[in-house]
C-alpha cells in the first residue's frame, strides 16, 4: 500500500517524465537551426568530448549503440573537423577520440544558441517562479549526479 509521501514522489516522477522530453525537443530543433546543424545524438557525443577523450567501445557503451553506429557517427563527426582520432602511447592499438577545436567551437555556438531559447523561453517567469525552479532543479541535477556516481561505481 502506498503511503501519501510515495504518491507524492511518484507524481514527481511523472511529471519529470513527462517534462524531460519537452525540454529535449525544444533543444533539438535549436541544434537543427544552428548553421552547423548538428543533430542531438552528435551534440551529445561532442558534449562528452568536451570533458575528456573517449575510446569509440566507451562512446559506444555510453550511447547504448553497437560499436559500426558509433564509428559512423565519429567519422562523421571526423569529416567535419570536429573530432579527431590518436593512438594511444601506452596501446597502439588503442584509439582515443578527442574534440578538435574547431569542435568545442561548434559545441560552444550550439550550446550558446540553445541556451539563449531557454533563457527567453524562461524570461516569462516570475522572480519567485524562477527561484523555485532553479532551486528544484538544483536538488534534481544533485539526485541524478548521485545515481550516476553510484552507477559507475559498480
């Protein structure tokens, strides 16, 4: 039987549900008005390049896509000179898919550009509203980095 407290946060969770990819549609046209017209499973694979390189089974891994998908999307992303590809010093046969900078200059234009849609999207909002909803996504960005953290730790 469920108590008040778990109806509750299963509506929360709805409505996260439901939010999520209302949001991600909204960013995903603004990728494709971009002059670079990058697609979101790209953007998203050039946002994890940002932080670090990857090897192509960890992109592939993290994608949840087979290992050709995710060498076609890299040479791809390759042929537009945002993505490079390196040998690793340690394992030759190893190779390491790094952003280019001519990558994270897109990567900075598109997220600029995006953001800049959120922000007059979110520019009706009350001060009051606009509080409470950094505040609330403040506690659900730190829920989900938590889960993340105890996935990887497995």
């Amino acid at each position: 039987m469920y108590m008040l407290k778990d109806v509750e946060t299963f509506h929360i969770a709805q409505q996260i549900l439901e939010v999520i990819p209302l949001v991600m549609r909204t960013i995903a046209y603004e990728l494709r008005q971009t002059e670079h017209v990058v697609v979101t499973p790209h953007f998203r694979l050039l946002w994890m390049l940002n932080h670090r390189p990857f090897s192509l089974s960890e992109l592939a891994e993290h994608q949840s896509v087979s290992l050709p998908t995710m060498s076609n999307s890299i040479t791809i992303l390759e042929e537009r000179g945002w993505v490079t590809r390196s040998r690793s010093d340690e394992d030759r046969r190893k190779v390491f898919i790094e952003l280019s900078p001519a990558g994270r200059a897109v990567l900075d234009d598109v997220q600029r550009h995006a953001e800049a849609r959120v922000a007059r999207l979110l520019s009706v909002l009350s001060e009051s509203d606009e509080q409470t909803l950094f505040s609330g996504l403040s506690i659900l960005r730190d829920v989900f980095l938590s889960a993340q953290e105890e996935n990887c730790s497995r």
